[in-house]
C-alpha cells in the first residue's frame, strides 16, 4: 500500500512538473497557478515555477526513499522531512482553497489535497 501511496503521489507529482514547466516556458496558464492573476507568468513568478519542478524532484525522493523504494536519505532525516513536506500540502489544500482564481482553486486545491492524503498515509507507515 506504502508504495501504491508513494508512487502515485510521485506520478501527480511528474503532472505538476510539467505543468510548471509549460509555465515556465509562457503559455498562457498562469490563471492556474501562482494566485492566478496573470495569465502568462512574468519573469519572477517564471523563476518560481522552476524552482518548483526542482522542489518536486527533491519531494518525490523523500517519498521514494521513505517508502523504501530507494535509499537516499538518512533514516531521521527522511522521516522528518515527510512530515514537513506533509504539513506543507496541507496548508497547501488551504492556501488554494482561498485563491482567489477560481480555476486555481477549483484545480489546485483537490490536487494538493490528493497528494497530502497521499503523503500522510506515506508518512504513517
């Protein structure tokens, strides 16, 4: 179940990647993300969304290793920093919950939910 858990959280994780990529890059979809007031992403927001494709490689390996799928982290580190990652969804579920882009929030906010329940039930085992 662990590894279903972290698997797919990785492959919603893959999803978003791309999504930030195709942000980065400047199509016209910056109404999804980043507060959605901008429909193509300036330059400093463009910055962010490839710093968030970086980040999520770094979550899927927390994932990864704390499912025992590969061995990257210390043991204490890992099992710290899924809890952090875990919380940090949470008040993600929240943060777009109260966007004020409807698109943002209406896709955003199931997607961090999905992957904190994803992440909890990685966190718990």
């Amino acid at each position: 179940m662990i590894t279903v858990a972290a698997v797919a959280a990785c492959c919603v994780l893959a999803l978003l990647a791309v999504f930030q990529i195709l942000l980065a890059a400047g199509l016209p979809l910056g109404r999804f993300a980043w507060g959605g007031s901008h429909r193509v992403l300036p330059a400093k927001f463009r910055i962010g969304s490839v710093v968030s494709v970086i980040l999520y490689a770094l979550f899927a390996v927390i994932l990864l290793d704390r499912a025992q799928i590969v061995e990257a982290l210390p043991e204490t580190l890992s099992s710290v920093l899924i809890w952090v990652w875990t919380a940090y969804l949470f008040v993600g579920v929240l943060m777009n919950a109260i966007s004020r882009s409807k698109p943002e929030r209406w896709t955003m906010t199931p997607v961090a939910l999905v992957l904190g329940v994803l992440s909890l039930a990685v966190a718990l085992s």
